[in-house]
C-alpha cells in the first residue's frame, strides 16, 4: 500500500497541530499546578500576587521568575516534610504515645 505524497504531508501537519495542542494543554496544567501550590505556600491569595502570578505566567511570561518561583516552592516543601518528619519521629519517641 503506498501513500501519495501530499497524503502523508496532510497526515504530518495534523500530527504537528495535534501535538501542539497536547504540548500546551500540558505546560497551562503545569503552570496552573504551580501557581496554586506558590499560594498554598505563601498562604495568601491577594490580588496582587495573582496578579503578578498571570503576568508571569501568561501575558509576559518571565522563564527566569517562573523557575524562581519553583524552587521556592519546592524548598518549601522540602521543608515542611522534613519538619513533618521530625515531629512525627519526635511523636513516637515520646513515653506513653501509641500505646
């Protein structure tokens, strides 16, 4: 079976189109899953800081701010885990807990 040539074209520039939308459905979901957890973390949602959350991420959208922004959050929680972690541990040893 053999396929003409401006077949397989059509059949590319869909393929293109079609992973393009995935590629971007996927950053939005990305970039989304940041934001809430940069809220989550600094425990506010004023309108300033969703402000400055979409500029950075959709009109101006600032690569050096965004990857800023996610080691922040994933510092953060780094931290709280570890802080989790240590009160739990400090939980078991203490006498007469879980008993």
């Amino acid at each position: 079976m053999t396929y003409s040539r401006s077949y397989l074209v059509q059949v590319t520039i869909v393929e293109l189109f079609l992973f393009s939308l995935v590629h971007n459905a996927w950053q939005l979901k990305r970039g989304w899953r940041l934001k809430y957890r940069y809220v989550l973390m600094s425990g506010n949602a004023d309108a300033k800081t969703l402000d400055r959350l979409e500029n950075c991420f959709e009109w101006n959208r600032d690569r050096k701010l965004i990857w800023k922004i996610r080691k922040e959050v994933e510092d953060f929680e780094r931290w709280t885990e570890k802080k989790v972690a240590e009160m739990l541990r400090a939980k078991r040893q203490q006498p007469g807990v879980g008993k």
